[in-house]
C-alpha cells in the first residue's frame, strides 16, 4: 500500500497568502513585544506560524467524494479523503449540480463541470468545466461550456474523460440530448455533439465514447483529431428497454464496459476507437433469488476491478427496487460468472467505489455519515471512514495511470 | 433542435410507449393542429385545486398514491400542492410521468411530476418511489433527472404530482 | 386571530410562467387525445392545470425562518411560515450570509441583503439588497451596495430599517467598521457611513440608528432628507464592556431599546431622531440566581411585546454561557421589573421572537427541526412548528404597521 | 481606512484590554518600526507543525485546550491543523483571539483564531466554546465574526488555533 503524507508546505504559492502572512507576521510581531518571556519553569510553548497545506504524491487509495449538498445544491462540494487514514486530505467548492469529476491520468488536474448564476438560483446561467491544482487544491482556470449540463440525481455517467486525457465529455439536456467536448491540453470547446436522443457518456477510447438510447440499442460517437465529431456508430438494439432495461450505473473492467438491468443481468459491451460490440450478457440472479425479490440497487450499486471482479449491491425489493440502498454487496468473477462472496454491510449501502490497485479497497456509503470500507478481494471489513456529509454523492477512487 | 421541438420530441417518446406508435403519431398530426388553432387553453378554476373529491389518503405523504414515481420535495409541503407550485417558483414545462393506480376508483391515472423551479430545495417531505422509473436515456419515465428544463433557473425547488389523465 | 389563506391563483404574472403553461396545456391536449373516457363506472378524475400559488394579506402571525444553511451557507434561505396553522407559505433563495430581512411596514416588499460570488465561492464579490415582492414571493429589483457586508453567526441586528420605511441600513465590516444606507423608495445606496469602529445597526426613528462601541458607549447616527449623514451623537460610557458586555441581541419595546447584559442586566435606552439616552438598568438576577448560575444566552435569546413583557432565554451555565441555549424562557413585566413567569420548552432553545399582535404568538426554536409555539400573554403552550431546517437562523414575526 | 490601518486598529484594540493602552502605544511603535524594517518575517518550519511537545489532548476535539473560544469547523478535521490551513484555503489575515490555560503548564497562552477562507464550510468537527468571547462591537474577541474578511473571497471554511505568544 502506498503511503501518502501531507507535505508541511512553507510556501503558499498565490500572492494572497503571502501577503496574508505579512501581516500576521506583523502581528506577531507586536504581540511579541507584549507577550513578555515568564521567568522560571520550562520553556513555554513557542509562537506558531501558520501556513497553507499542500498535498503529496497522490494514491489510489485516496477517496473522492462528491457532495450534491442536497439542501444547498447550488454550493455543492468535492471532499478528498485518504482511505488509508481516513483522513480528510481537503476539500473544493464546485457550484451548482454535483455529480462527478474528472481528472488527468497522473491526478495533478481535476475537471470538475459545474454550474452557476449570476445570483446563485437566478440571473444568468454559466456553466463551466473548471480546472484544479490537486496538490493545492486550488482554481487553475475554467472553460466555458454550454449552459446546458444535465443534472438530478447524481449518477457517474454524466461526464467522461478520453482514455489518454485529452478530451473531457460533459452530457447535456435541455430536454435535447447532447454532449459538450472540450479539450483540456487547449482549454477550448471543440464541439457540442447531438446524440440522437442517447444519454450519458461512457468514454470507449482516445476518441470515442458510448451513449446508451432509448431503443436498446447503443450510439458511438467518434472523434476526429480536431475534437470534432468524425463519425457515428449504433450497435443493433440488444437490451429490451421497457422489458429490461439497463440501468446508466455501468462499470468499466479491463475496457470493457460493463452494464446491469433491473432485473440483474449483465451485459459486457466491448468498445474501443475502432468499434462497439455487445459481447455477451449472463444473469446475476437465478429465478429462486428473483422470486425471493432480489435485484440490483441503490444511487450507485456496481464496481469492478481489473482483476475480474464486479460488485454488486443486492436488496430484497422486488420489481422498481433498482434505487434502494443495497442490503447486500455481491462479488461476483467475470471470468467464471459465479459469485464468489457476499459481504452484508452494518447498514444498506447506496454507493460503490473500488480502488484501481493491487491491493484494492471497496467503499459503500451508507445512507448516513459513514462509509464502510472492506478489502475488495476477500472482502475483510476494515475500519469505516466518517464522511463529513449524510449520505454521499458519487464516490471515485483516484485512478492513477 | 430548438425548445418545441425537444419538447414534442419527449412527447412523443413518452406516449410511444404507452400506445401503439403508429396511433399516436395519427393523433399527435391531430393534437397539433389543435394546438396551432388553441394559442392559450384557459387554465379551468374548477380543477385549480389539489386532491379532488375521488381521491383518499394525505397528499403530503410519501404514501399517497400520486407519489407513485416522484422523486424530491412535496410541493405541498413547500407552499404549492399536488398540482400547484409555491409561490415565486417557476413551473418545468417538460416533466416526467408515472402511470399511478388511483385505490378509490381503481383506474389507473397518467400522473405528471412538474418540478417547480427557480429556487433552492424546500428541504420537506422528501419522497423517493420509483414504480415505473426508468434510467435517464428514457427521460420521459426518468425521476432521476432535473426537470427545471427550460425555465429561467435549473434550481430545484420541488416536485407536484398532476393528474393529467387516466392511463389506457 | 386573523385568519390567512393562499389565494389559488390561476394567472402568474411573468412570461416565463404564461409560456410554460401553453406547453403544458398544449402537452395536456395531446395527451387528452389518447386517454380516452373509461366505459361505465363513476366519473373518473379530471385533468388537472398546474399553477402557482399566491399568498393573502399577510398575519402577524405569519413567522419568517432566516435560514444559513450553515453546510452551504452561500445558498441561504429564507422560509415563511403560517404559524397558525404551521404551514409553509414558501421560501427565497438569498445568496450567501444570512442574518435577518427588512421589509416594508406593510410587509408587501422584503428587502434582504445577500452576497455573492461570480462563481459561488470566488471571482468578484457583489453584494445586494434585493427586493422581493411578497405576495408572489418574486424577485423585483436590487440595489447593488459596498461589497462589505458584515457576516458570521446570524445576528438581527447586522441590519435594520427606519421606522418609517424609508431607509434600509446594512452593517459592514472588512474589519473597519461602516453602515451602508439604501433609500429603497428611490432604490439607491445615498451613503456609507463610517461608524467609528461601533457595531451593529438598531433604528432609532425616521433618520436615525444606533450601534454599539466597545468603550462602553452607544453612537447615533442622524441622517439628513438626503440619506447622508446628518450628525453624529455619542452617549456617555453606560455599561463596562469588559466586565459585563451588553449582547447584541437587543429588542425594541414600545420604541426603546432594551440591551442584557452578559450577567443579566437589562439596560433600556430611550431613542429618538432627537437623541439618545440610556434611561434605566435593572438586574434579572440577584446574587443567589447568579450563583446557581442562571445567565442569558443563546444565539437570540431576547423578545419583548409592547404589552410591557420582555422574554429572555436562561440557561445555567455560569460565566462564558452567553450563547448557550436556554433551558428557561422568563417572563418579564418591564414596569414591576418582575419575572412574570417561567416556560421551561421541552428542549433547550436557540432563538426567541414574538409577534406584535395582541394576541401575541412566542416563538422558540429548539436545537433540532422543532419551533415550540406559546401563548405569549399566559405562556400556555400551543402544538409546535415543523421548521423545513435543523437549527434556525433568525427568527422574525411579521410586525405589520 | 485603509485595510492596513483597519489591521492595526484590530490590533491595538486587541491588545488594549490586556495591557494599559500607553505601555502598548509606546511599544506599538517599537513593532511599527520593526514591521517596516521587516518587510518578510521567515515561516519558521520548526514551528510549523501542529501541537508542540508540551501539549496534550485530542487537538481534534472541541475540549482541546487551546479551543477555549473557538467557534466553527476544526480545520485539523479538514485538511489542515492547528496552526494550518487546508489545502487551497487562504488564512485570514485578522482573526479573533482568545486566551487559554495549557493544562501541561499551567500557563496562559494567547491563542489565534485564523479563519481559512475561500471554501464553503467543510462541515467536520463543529465546536463553539465562548471562554472569553465578547460581542461583534468589540471584534478582536468575537468569534461571531466570520473573520475571512481581507481574503479574496469571504466563504468560511474552517479556524486554527495558533499559539501566538503567552498571556500576560
């Protein structure tokens, strides 16, 4: 497991804190004059300077954990937090409609699309993909975007990011679906792109992503070198929309990407560039398990690791149960499409995250402030972390590549 | 895609899977022509207000049986009702619908959750069912999304639950 | 008790609305083309319109909620509630930094100073007063003012307005010390006015406020018919603010202000355009009261009614418990100077206030989602307020004039 | 006023109530010469971290003896520390002080309250203990004051508690 510090920054890199820290050090400098040193005991305690904290090298154990704020959601939040320690690494104000961020390969910059009014709830709309400093938690620069992100309940899929960083994917709808492109090494919109009607954006590549439509079929948008739309593709229709439909919770294993219906069964769909072929599809649940009203569920019940595995969470509900907090969390191997352990949380579990390395953790966020966290490979309940929220949003390992 | 067209495009992707699609579009050629001839249906006082006589159990509940397939705060917790939003907020034109069985009458009733809009959450009576709910790439059926489309603000307010109708 | 209701409105009265009822009415036809009669059984239930709602003539009884929305304090609210029939009449988003609102004497327009950042918590700082108009609970107009507003804990008196409705004043702090003037009939700022390091706003009459100096003192500021300042007063050192603080949290009785001190000495300070003097100081607690520890306290622990009676929230936390919630509320009979009687609330209580009728309400917000209800004349309680808000800000019943 | 005079003012009135106002006048000037020919006092990294040896406590806790007075999110619970600031927030340059007993030496010590500004509360850890707290219109010693004033933005994140010196 990789260790990760806070580094003890001296430095504050902005101008503002700086010149926070004149006059401080002015302060202490006349109560210094006044604080005369006691006569006789021990040493007293020594006057402190106070600084700005920095980040170190970052680990893939290290938590996000977006906050919608449900009760300020126009002053919604992104908490890092280091899963090792539990132990909150920092925090970013990120505007209105919290869902997820993206982020560059090596972690240094988060993408984060947000929204804003000139008057916080009216006035006019901007909305933007903002740029952070991991290491200094700090507001790098934005790019204006159209004022049209999606947003409700926060789900994962409403933004991507291309395999190799380049471009960041932020889903629209107006009711009108589309997706806005912007290119992160140039900081520059190089397309708004229609999407027939198909939501969300699940990234297939350098220069593609996924869009799940209406009429069970899947959309790939392909994109030329300039950022603009090179070509289209839809698979044939493979999933029954109204009989079964896919939920927009997917997962991506090794590549592939990897979605559950409402009634547990999963479809791998390989993408790259090239293409998009759904590739097979097994249930999760045999009719015994169906009948006793098990289904998939909660704001965000599948993970997976590269390993093989997928996560699951699991309740009772029966039929229209796909958003209720998991009682459950089943692993389950891809390989030998078994499921190989079930891991039965204090509490239902709404959302699911695993790390991306070696030694991976699972973390389950409970419907209050507690996040559960277990060793994803055998499934050992570990020390739970404290949220500083109730109830989390979106929650992502930080996947270093 | 200007702002009708989305619009009648969710109309249309909403009732198509509620009626044969061949039907629907011989009556929506027929709704429309009716719309260009209507400018402005007048809003009728008679139905204005709230839960109607045929109707039992308490509408600020999650359990009353408009609540189907809502998704946030209860209007009539926050100062509108079923089919009013509280005062200064804006009605979302566009709106997801659940299909909700009335239990005084035993009909089956095509319920329309506006969002009302404008202004921060209500923070009362949060409800969450989802009997019919869909995932948001049937954004007709979807609770998940914010409906504040296509008002002056996307801030979330709260949620109504109209009868528009019974349900084939 | 006078009765309220909401006016089932059926016109809105801005386009935004006119335009979303033609789609929906257009979305209604088309519907109604497919839903046809059922066949026999009774009439099934009619299509419904959807509308906003209007309020009445506004109550005494009717209670405002300031709410910081201390998780996302830069999306505030403000909440009304019917308190006769504990029923929320409807909200405002307010920006950042709630404390307390103005409004006109006959409560048709509230004035409420907000702040805002271009993006949420960053970029350019505006601050306003911005008009609502109460009846549709709408956005009128603003009135940009210094971007300096004080704020912090919610404090009443971080704004306040003349007597005659004229004038609205805002208190700043950067940390020098000014009051920002709006002529609301005009809807322009006429002046900032430095106030020599003394805080808080409290109205003295048409053209005339006062604050508080931390020499003991209490400064009145004259303005002229222009909104500028006029003169400037000063009274004698009356209290020792190191030895037994006034609080800031005054209340106004009959048009004087009535201060307590840390230890319970309540100081009444006469005040008009003409002058200010502080006229007599009396104690709430003899030495055996002080001794069991009884203080004042609480984040707004004091209200009076112009019946003579002043209600102060007690607690029995000794020194240093001047924000600690009240266990008591005491009755006091401004003229006997005697305790008239003593409510102990269910729960320990935050913030006080009580409406100007003469069937006067006493409001109390407990520490959780609860506001208790009495009788402010006998004490007598009455069934408790569901406030939509953990902890309330300021409590304000509608002083119609 | 300028900010600076502002900042200066803070200070005296600060420092007045703790010691006769002519010694600290005399004294002030001293410091005003030295601040002027100290343009940059060093952040000395010896005394950068946290709690220093001669403590003891949870300084995660609101009964942490250097929180006598404080009032807000513990920023040791969001980033930060005693004497630090979380990543990306910017420190007050004013505050609110208050003077605390060190239980391990028995001595006062006056504690600096800096705000870290420029987030949204980080919602961990909320203490309010008032040893010593005064009202707003005696400002140096009122943690009432969202004291993110100087900074680039005034959202309240969360307060240090630096030992600046020891107490008279």
């Amino acid at each position: 497991m990789r260790a990760t510090r806070i580094t003890e920054a001296t430095r504050a890199n902005d101008a503002a804190t700086k010149s926070a820290r004149h006059i401080l050090a002015f302060c202490i400098t006349t109560l210094g004059l006044l604080v005369s040193p006691l006569a006789g005991a021990a040493e007293p305690l020594k006057p402190e300077a106070i600084y700005v904290q920095r980040l170190g090298a970052p680990s893939p154990h290290w938590l996000i954990l977006n906050d919608p704020n449900f009760l300020g959601n126009m002053d919604s939040k992104i908490y890092l937090i280091d899963a090792d320690r539990n132990h909150m690494l920092g925090m970013l104000s990120a505007g209105g409609w919290r869902n997820a961020v993206e982020y560059s390969p090596d972690f240094s910059t988060i993408y984060s699309p947000e929204t804003y009014y000139d008057r916080g709830t009216r006035g006019r709309r901007t909305d933007v993909l903002s740029f952070y400093d991991v290491a200094t938690l700090s507001f790098l620069d934005e790019v204006k975007i159209p004022p049209k992100r999606g947003s409700g309940a926060t789900l994962r899929a409403y933004s991507g990011r291309s395999d190799d960083g380049r471009y960041v994917y932020v889903f629209n709808m107006t009711p009108a679906m589309s997706v806005s492109v912007v290119d992160v090494a140039q900081r520059i919109v190089t397309a708004e792109i229609s999407t027939d009607g198909c939501a969300m954006v699940y990234p297939s590549g350098n220069r593609s992503f996924l869009s799940l439509c209406g009429n069970g079929r899947i959309r790939q948008t392909v994109l030329g070198d300039n950022g603009e739309v090179l070509t289209t593709r839809f698979t044939d229709s493979f999933f029954d929309p109204n009989q079964d439909p896919l939920t927009e919770k997917a997962t991506r294993l090794s590549g592939d990407w990897h979605f559950v219906s409402f009634h547990g069964v999963v479809h791998k769909v390989a993408a790259s560039d090239a293409g998009v072929s759904p590739e097979q599809s097994w249930p999760l649940l045999d009719q015994q398990q169906l009948d006793a009203g098990w289904r998939p569920g909660g704001p965000h019940f599948l993970a997976s690791h590269d390993s093989g595995l997928l996560y699951v969470a699991m309740n009772r509900g029966g039929p229209d149960s796909h958003k209720k907090p998991g009682e459950q969390i089943w692993i389950i191997d891809t390989v030998s499409k078994k499921r190989q352990q079930v891991i039965t949380p204090p509490t239902p579990v709404t959302q699911l995250a695993v790390s991306s390395d070696d030694r991976p953790l699972l973390a389950a966020a409970s419907e209050g402030p507690e996040i559960y966290l277990f060793d994803a490979l055998d499934g050992t309940p570990k020390d739970s972390l404290s949220a500083p929220i109730l109830g989390a949003g979106v929650l992502q390992f930080v996947d270093l590549r | 895609m200007n702002r009708f067209d989305a619009i009648v495009d969710k109309v249309t992707r909403k009732i198509a899977r509620r009626s044969s699609r061949r039907r629907f579009l011989a009556r929506l050629g027929g709704a429309l022509a009716a719309a260009t001839a209507l400018p402005v249906l007048p809003v009728r006082r008679s139905h204005g207000a709230g839960p109607q006589t045929a109707e039992e159990g308490d509408p600020l509940s999650c359990d009353y049986w408009r609540h189907c397939a809502i998704d946030g705060f209860l209007c009539g917790c926050c100062g509108g009702s079923v089919n009013s939003c509280p005062p200064g907020s804006e009605i979302s034109p566009v709106s997801w619908i659940g299909t909700c069985t009335n239990p005084v009458d035993g009909r089956d009733y095509v319920i329309s959750y506006n969002d009302c809009c404008g202004k921060s959450g209500c923070g009362r009576c949060f409800c969450n069912t989802n009997e019919g709910d869909r995932p948001v790439y049937m954004p007709a059926k979807s609770n998940d999304i914010n409906w504040c489309l296509g008002t002056s603000s996307n801030a979330y307010h709260c949620s109504t639950a109209v009868v528009i109708g019974t349900a084939r």
